[in-house]
C-alpha cells in the first residue's frame, strides 16, 4: 500500500472517530450511558446509509445499507471494512432484498388441525412459559450460528443460569465443531490463530475439500485478485470434486472420500524422512500427541514421544498413501517438499470439507499437525485457518457457549470451578448450573423424535433463526417423525415458511437482519455491531425479546431460576435514572438499547481464555475489531491479528517469538497429533454403489429460506440437481435433464442430472446441493458423527443411482 | 508394293508421340509421387467430404465447435472472436442525446439490477466452471453481430466475474416463477448537475469499482449517454464526482470533518 493510501486510510480513521459521536448523538444515544437507538431514515427522499455486516456467510464482509423512507432500498459494499474492501458476491449485494419476501411470517400462529390460526403474543408467550413450568427438564432450545451475540448470550443465560438446564444446542454442532475440537486438541483454546491477513501475505494456498469461490467468493478473490496484479502464488485444491475453485489453482489433487487424513499423514512422513521438519520450532514449541486406547473418549489423549510419532507415521510411504487416496506418490511428495521449504508461506484454507467428517476432530488436528511440525505457523501468510458458514457461529456459538457443554468464554459445564465463575458473573446462587453436559443436536432431536414413555425425554424444542427440518442428517429419524407423536410441541421463531415451521406447533413471526440491534462474530475472531435500521413487518418481533419475554412470563409464574442473588428479574435492566425498563414488554424493549447491556454483560467473561473483548461503544465505531481486544494505555484498544505470536499478541509473555498460552499440557507448547487413517463408518459396495457429497452453491445460503426469495438468486440456480461423471451418466444410460432416484438405505428423492455443470465429481461420486427445500436431500443422508465434536458427516454416504422414466416408476 | 513397310500416317504418328509423352508424364509422376511419399488413397477424401449426409445422419460436434454445441454456452455466437466483424468507430461523432433516450437506456439498465449499485445480471448462458471465456468479450468490449454489444468490463483487476454476475434466466433447468419480493430498488440518477448551461455536469454517481468512464460512456455507449469527447481522456478534469455518493466517505460527516480534521 502506497503512502497517500495509508495517508487516506489514517485520515478515514480519525474522521470516522469524531463522526461516531455525531452518529451516537443522532440516535438518541450518548457513549457511556444508557443507549436510546432511534430509527433513522424515514424522512423524504434522501437515502440514509448505515454499516452492518452481511446476513450471510462467516467471511464477515461488511455492507453499507441504503435506507429510503423506512426501507432498505440499496447494497454496496463497503469499502471501509478490512474484511472485503468494498467487494462482496452476488449474495451480498443482494442482501436488501431478505427482508421483502411477499410471504414473510408476520403473526403469531398456533397448530390447529393440519392448520395455525393466528394467536396474539401474549397468548403465545403464556403458551410457551407454562409449557416450560411444567416440565423445564423436558424443554430444550436450539439455537444457530445466526443467532446475533445478544441473543446468544440471552438464551444461554435463560437455559443455563435461569431453567438451571444444559439442553441448548447450535448449528454450528452441524458445521463447526470438528473444528473446535481440533483447536482446543492442538492449542487449549479455541479458534484460529492467524486471520484473512495471511491470504495477503501466503505464496501457497491449500484449500482441503474447499470451494472457496463459491462459498467464501470474497475471501477467494482476495487471493486471486493479488495474482491479477502479477503476484505469484501457488494455489492448491485437494478435493474430491472438481469445481470453479480448481478452475483457479495450478494444483488438483483430487483423492477418495476420507482419505484427506492419509494424505496429511503422507506430508508429516515426508518432512520426517527428508529431515526437513522445522527442529527448532518443534523442540521450542511442540508436543507430540497420540489417543489413549484406554480411554477411547478423551480427546487430549496421552503423549507419545519422536520416536513413537516417527513408527507411527513409517506406513504412509507417498506409494503407500497413493494406494489409499488415489493421488499420485510424485504429488504427495510435491506437498511434502513445500512445507518443507521455510521461505514459502503456506496457509491451509478449509470448511465443511474437514469438518463434516466422522474423522473431523482428526483431520482437524493432523493439519494443524503438519503447519507445526514444518514450523509454518506464527509468521503473516503461515497459517492453518478453518472458515466459518455461518455470520455468528464463531461469535455467538463457540464464543458466548450456546452449546450443551459450554459456558460463555471458553469455559465448560464439566468445570466446577468455571460453573461457579460464571455463576457469579451472572449473579445467580452457586449450583444453578448443572455439571452435566445437556444433549447435542443429535441427541436432541432423537430425543424430541421418540416418543416420550420410551425414552424420549425432551418434550419442548424451542427453535430459533435457523432450519433443522431441512438440514439434520438423516431428517426421516430425526425430524419428520415427530409428525406422528403426541405430546410433542415444537416452537419455531422464524421468518419465512420453512421445512422446519411445516411440523410447527407454535410460529414465532421474528424481526430479521437490520429490522434489530445485533453484533456477530466472523471465522477471523472480528466482532461486528449494527444498529436497527428499519421496523419489522407487522407483529414480527426480536428473537432476543422473546426470550426474554418468555423468561419473564416464568418469572410471573414463579420460576425461581428467573431470579438472581439479589432477588430480581436475571434480565433486569436500568435506565440512566435508575429505574428498571421492562424490556419484556414490546414497546418498551427499544426505550434501551438490550443488545449494548447484553453485550457488555457477557463481555466480563471474555477476559479468562485471553478472548477480550472491547466496550460495545467501540463496535460502534469500527469495522470490527479482532479479539483479543485489549486497552492500551492511552484509553484506546487494539485488536490482535496474530494470536500467540510475540511480535503481535500482548498476551505473550517474555518477548517468547511465540507462546501457546492456553497449552493443553501447561507448558507453552502446542501438541502434534498422529491420528491414522481409518474407514468411514459406510462405503459404497455391490448394493448401494456411489459416493453421496452434498453442499452449497454460489447463489444460495444454506437452506436457501432467504436466497430463495431473491429474484436474481432464484432465478440463476433454481432448484436441486444431481452431478454426475460423465461415464457414470454413460452407463447409467441418463443425460442431462434425465430424472434420476438417488437412494440410500435411509431415504430417497429423485433430481435433474446435470453433467459438466457448476462441478464435476469424480467417477462413483455424486454430488447434491442443500439448499432446495422442495427436494431434501438430507432425508438420504448420514447420521454417523465424529466422537469428539459430535458433527454428522454430509460428505459421504453410500447411494444407488437409477434412472427414473418419466412415468415416475423406477424399474 | 510390299504392305511391310507402309509408312505411318501424319495421324498415326500423332497418336504415338501423344502416347510416349503420356507415359513418359506417368514415369515423371510416378517418380514425383514416390518422392512425396503420398498415399494415392488421399486423393479421395474430397469426395467423402462433399459426400450428401444421410437424412437421418446426426453430425458429430469437432472440438473445435464443442463450446458452441447445440447445448454449449456459446450456441448463439458466430464461430470466432476474430471472424467477429467489429464497426470502425466514429470517435468525433456528435451523440444526440435526449431526455427521453437516456430513460430508455436506464430503464434498459435498471431491467437488469435489483438496485442501481447491483452487480448486473447476465442476459446469456455462460460457462459454469471458468470465468475465463467472460473476459474474452468483455475485457475490452466486442460487438456480437451489428446488434449486440458485449460491454467492457468497468473493474477488469477482478478476475472471478462469476462471484457477482449470474444468469438472468436458469439455462439448465426449467424456469420457476420468480419468489414474489416487494424490494424496490434505488433507482439511477437521471444525470449529473451543472453549474450553469454549458458548465461540465457533474458525475452523478459512485466511482467505486468504475474504473474506466469509456467502458459506459465511450463511442460504443447509446447515445444518450455517450460522451461527445472520448478522446479526452482525463474525465474527472472537469467532471467532478461528489464524495457523497462515494462509499468511501458514508458514515463520515464530510462537510464537518474537512472543517476540523487536521491532516497528519
């Protein structure tokens, strides 16, 4: 970057400090005391812009938002934010349009018969609390990685330190956790260590089964872009399928499903048997780590020396690894020869690829593996970094503890010592929480899904922002069941008709996106405010607010979890004079600004694992800011870009070049795991012959319930299909556009085939997207999950493939 | 008389020499041919080829043409980039520009955006692997016949023209009714205020990721919004852009900042 640049940029940043007063000012709200948000926009003709960051992915991007006379008339991208510097994907610039769907859901509605009717909130709010009085052992939440940080840290508190229950869950279980548990395997701690910075600084890219072009576009280009302006950089796409990703690289190393493990283990045998590990690195900073066959569950393990690790790696001979995953010896080698190589920066990219995998946590830590044992980590552009899907699933998720063994900051259930941590900072009586972890998704919606006299023990779900009817594995066993059970009642806070309120009891209308105040965390540890910009439609309402509405609806009733050491109301908020806001009443909910007091709560317990986060003010006026966030003696707060490292993170003590601060074995090292390759849990064989990978495309977001009303989204991918190898099509005797049934041995649909079309997979693989809520291709997939992050895996089942004539009948 | 020795006839001898240089022309050709090495047999591929396809006959698609199959991305184009015939230019030509001209061509524009800002979405099939064959008619612009202009990239630093620009249409699969969506759009700004008649208009919108005026305004624009000057090139010299339209400055107070911002 140029000097005038910078100039320009320093000038932005000073300028934007003094206008964030004005900003604050003209909401009504003064830095320092109780918010008072004003809607903004509605006058005249003039368009009214405001930051936000997307509604979509983890990438982060932030959007400028245009708003003319109460709506949002306008995207771009803004070029302010660090994350994507004005550029955003076809879904980002289409964001507006979420709001605007003929058939948002705008009141509450109650199942009657195979219909709803319309009930009033309060009706519905007295519906839920009473159920939950009832019986508050049989009631359990589940939450999603779009859950803004305030409602996250609302529910969590609701459940853990109000019902006294750990049965809340999140999506994310679905998406990231693999890649949780790999950290906390390999570090202590959760989340990345480097940041988007390393892909301006790496020379070599490799994205394990990743598709970034489609599904982290901005991220991608970032690095493609660089190679436009004549920067050299080695991209690298080990993948199972061929996509517009690997139109990009120079590398396609294409392998058989599962195998990515033998081929990290191939890399570690390289830079042993040529000696060009890195030694120092290691000897400095590393422990080596294998599982106990003793206690299969524990995920840390027990430690195993260089000499064990070096036999353990002696089978993955580059031939050896070839026979396994199908990629030629030479290429193995080629891997091995660049991570051997110190002067090249090798960041590691990877998604859904490695997480969603029976072997996730493995895979997981035998990457981070491999970056240590090679010494690239710690250096700008030398990093191993796993992408988020979701805008919140690291903020509000893996952050704030919205899953059924967490606790916000790092903590867990199973820790006394933090259960009664945070029972103090959430000024409960010691013992509220429970030590036991609650259900993970899995669990829970099996438990929701058998009836309940035999062993079904979940009676209520609550479901808020996010689509389990569409995207459980294996949705025949773990969702539609419940159609056919009495005394099950499921909640569903949403915004649009889905797969999931189709089996709803009880419909909650929800304010969305920029209809609310909210904050989000994405995959590079940034944390993200926005301001309501414009009022939800009809009765829609804040997810936030109902939860706490229903909290203290049981605080009415008599619920003594809703109370507090001093006696009141766990939600309790003051104004500046002092006086409590009863925030559960609808129109009093915005005379405060719930998400700052919410945030600025949950923002004590941030300090424990080194996660700290700055004042919510500060999110005001930033692009985000990367944890952790720490105050510097002047008053102002700098964010972290590279954890652990000594040249940027303060928590680093001693002037070390890097520290493991949260080291699982306490000494400042981080672990290298071996973990061998072994077989998926199902394989294709004489019955059900192919390779089921499922996924995303471009245009749509998941399960496509706010792409899908996008004209120009809709429009350009319109409905689920299946690819196919060309030869495989060939024998199958179909051609694109032929109907074909896609079965396994837990369900069916049939799909359009499309040959040589958005991917290609290779031969015996086929390959369905998600997101077509006419067509579920979760009611074909695989519950199987990863013992340690309990993640399904969607990549690989077994299915049959045949042609269905077009009188619907296969033969 | 003995009829032993008759004497050839003028005719007859005629005959001979024609046929001792038709043999001697078959040596030198047989001895030619030899040299060349050339199989006698090649000499019928002309007919095979002019040979009248069977009716029923379905022609095999060459590689050549494989992109513009029937199927392909490309089926409506003519064969080559460089058969593409393109129009010389009138670099001096006076536009005529009216009121109801630049409508037609924002109406025509806004029929392709969900806003204006929007990414435009793509009137045509495209290849759904590689953005590649994008820019061999949008990098510079190129006409498709006398009708169709494939305009010029406005932003070519940014390679992956698929992360933005979809299809209009499903090319693939049967259309679906489009989601019904109450979204109204910005709509474009009419044009650019001057300060007086004859003052240089000012430009009336972003600058963002439009890197290059001519690609919208030079010689191969409508009309209406076609520049009369497109050899001089330093636009913004007397075309100012306003920092108010420019996402660079939203959420900073400009007026106020310039009055009390010091500079480092």
């Amino acid at each position: 970057m140029n000097a005038r640049a910078l100039d320009r940029r320093e000038f932005i940043r000073r300028s934007a400090l003094t206008a964030a007063g004005a900003v604050i000012a003209a909401r009504g709200e003064s830095v320092g005391a109780v918010s008072l948000p004003l809607l903004q926009g509605s006058g005249g003709d003039e368009v009214v812009w405001d930051k936000a960051p997307c509604r979509f992915c983890g990438t982060g991007c932030h959007v400028q938002v245009g708003v003319q006379d109460g709506r949002v008339v306008a995207i771009a991208g803004d070029p302010l934010a660090e994350v994507n510097r004005g550029l955003l994907c076809v879904k980002g610039y289409h964001v507006g349009k979420i709001l605007y769907g003929a058939d948002r859901l705008t009141t509450p509605m109650l199942r009657r018969g195979d219909g709803h009717v319309p009930i009033t909130w309060d009706e519905a709010i007295d519906l839920i609390a009473r159920r939950i009085h009832a019986a508050p052992d049989r009631f359990a939440m589940y939450g999603s990685g779009q859950w803004t940080i305030g409602e996250g840290c609302a529910a969590n508190k609701f459940m853990k330190a109000g019902l006294g229950s750990n049965h809340i869950d999140g999506n994310p279980r679905l998406c990231m956790s693999s890649a949780v548990t790999g950290f906390l395997s390999c570090y202590g701690v959760d989340e990345p260590a480097g940041c988007y910075d390393d892909l301006d600084a790496c020379n070599v890219l490799i994205m394990w089964g990743n598709n970034p072009a489609e599904m982290h576009p901005v991220l991608f280009s970032r690095v493609i872009d660089r190679r436009a302006r004549g920067e050299e950089i080695l991209l690298i796409d080990i993948g199972t399928r061929r996509t517009r990703t690997t139109d990009h690289c120079q590398e396609y190393l294409e392998f058989r499903p599962q195998t990515d493990l033998a081929i990290a283990n191939g890399i570690a045998h390289q830079l042993l048997k040529n000696g060009s590990w890195d030694t120092d690195f290691v000897s400095k900073h590393c422990n080596f780590r294998q599982l106990d066959p003793e206690q299969p569950a524990n995920m840390y393990g027990k430690p195993m020396t260089f000499d064990e690790y070096a036999a353990a790696l002696e089978p993955y001979t580059p031939e050896y690894v070839q026979s396994l995953s199908g990629v030629p010896a030479e290429k193995i080698r080629m891997l091995g020869d660049l991570f051997g190589d110190r002067s090249r920066r090798i960041t590691s990219l990877w998604c859904m690829g490695m997480n969603q995998h029976t072997r996730g946590t493995a895979i997981n830590c035998l990457v981070h593996s491999i970056h240590l044992l090679s010494g690239h980590f710690g250096r700008p552009g030398d990093a191993p970094t796993s992408l988020t899907g979701q805008p919140s699933a690291c903020g509000t998720v893996r952050e704030v503890g919205t899953l059924s063994h967490l606790l916000p900051g790092g903590r867990t259930v199973a820790n006394e010592a933090h259960r009664r941590d945070c029972e103090d900072l959430w000024n409960v009586p010691q013992g509220r929480i429970k030590a036991a972890p609650g259900y993970h998704t899995v669990l829970m919606f099996e438990k929701f899904c058998t009836p309940s006299d035999a062993g079904g023990d979940i009676d209520t779900l609550w479901v808020q922002v996010t689509n389990p009817g569409q995207t459980l594995p294996n949705l025949h066993k773990l969702f539609n069941r419940k159609a056919d059970l009495e005394g099950k009642f499921l909640i569903v806070s949403e915004v649009y008709p889905t797969a999931t309120t189709r089996l709803a009891d009880l419909i909650l209308p929800s304010a969305m996106w920029v209809e609310k105040n909210g904050m989000y965390g994405n995959s590079e540890r940034r944390t993200q405010q926005w301001f309501k910009m414009v009022q939800p439609p009809g009765e829609a309402r804040d997810d936030c607010w109902q939860t706490i509405a229903v909290a203290h609806r049981l605080h009415e009733l008599g619920h003594e979890g809703m109370k507090g050491n001093d006696g009141e109301f766990i939600f309790t908020i003051r104004d500046e004079r002092g006086q409590i806001v009863p925030i559960w009443q609808w129109e009093r909910y915005y005379d405060v600004n719930v998400d700052r007091h919410l945030f600025e709560e949950y923002r004590r317990f941030t300090r424990y694992k080194n996660k700290d986060l700055a004042p919510y003010d500060e999110y005001v006026r930033a692009r985000g800011l990367r944890w952790p966030v720490v105050e510097q003696p002047g008053g102002t707060w700098r964010e972290t870009r590279f954890r652990f490292a000594g040249f940027d993170d303060p928590y680093v003590t001693g002037g070390a070049e890097i520290q493991f601060y949260h080291s699982v074995t306490k000494d400042d090292r981080a672990l290298v795991w071996f973990r061998p390759y072994e077989d998926p849990p199902e394989m294709p064989d004489a019955e059900y012959p192919f390779w089921l990978d499922t996924g995303r495309v471009l245009e749509h977001w998941h399960t496509g319930t706010m792409t899908g009303r996008i004209s120009e989204l809709r429009r350009a991918m319109p409905r689920a299909y299946v690819e196919l190898h060309p030869d495989d099509a060939r024998d199958l005797g179909v051609q694109r556009g032929d109907v074909v049934r896609i079965e396994s041995r837990r369900g069916h649909i049939d799909l359009p085939v499309w040959i040589n079309g958005r991917g290609s997979p290779a031969r015996g693989q086929v390959f369905v997207p998600f997101f077509d809520e006419t067509r579920l291709i979760n009611e074909v997939t695989l519950d199987a999950h990863d013992p340690f992050s309990r993640q399904p895996d969607y990549k690989k089942c077994a299915v049959r493939v045949k042609r269905v004539p077009p009188d619907g009948q296969t033969r | 008389m003995s009829p032993a020795f008759r004497t050839e006839s003028p005719t007859q001898r005629v005959i001979h020499l024609l046929l001792l240089g038709v043999m001697a022309l078959a040596l030198v050709g047989y001895v030619v041919g030899l040299r060349q090495g050339r199989p006698a047999r090649e000499a019928e591929a002309p007919a095979v080829v002019h040979a009248r396809p069977h009716p029923t006959a379905i022609p095999a698609t060459s590689w050549a043409e494989f992109d513009r199959r029937e199927d392909g991305p490309n089926r409506d184009w003519p064969p080559s980039l460089a058969e593409m015939q393109q129009p010389a230019l009138d670099w001096e030509a006076e536009p005529v520009r009216t009121e109801e001209g630049r409508r037609a061509v924002l109406a025509a524009r806004a029929a392709r955006r969900a806003f204006d800002g929007a990414p435009p979405t793509v009137p045509h099939p495209i290849d759904q692997m590689s953005a590649s064959s994008c820019v061999a008619c949008h990098a510079e612009g190129r006409w498709i016949g006398q009708e169709v202009w494939a305009p010029m990239m406005s932003h070519p630093h940014l390679p992956s023209c698929t992360q933005c620009h979809v299809p209009a249409e499903p090319t693939e699969f049967e259309p679906l009714l489009p989601p019904a969506n109450s979204f109204v759009g910005l709509a474009a700004p009419m044009g650019g205020s001057r300060a007086w008649e004859g003052a240089p208009p000012t430009v009336p919108h972003t600058l963002f990721m439009r890197n290059n005026c001519l690609a919208c305004h030079g010689p191969t624009a409508p009309e209406a919004i076609r520049t009369a000057h497109p050899l001089r090139v330093n636009c913004l010299q007397c075309h100012a852009p306003s920092a108010a339209l420019d996402p660079w400055w939203r959420g900073v107070d400009v007026r106020d900042d310039f009055m009390s911002a010091t500079w480092p």
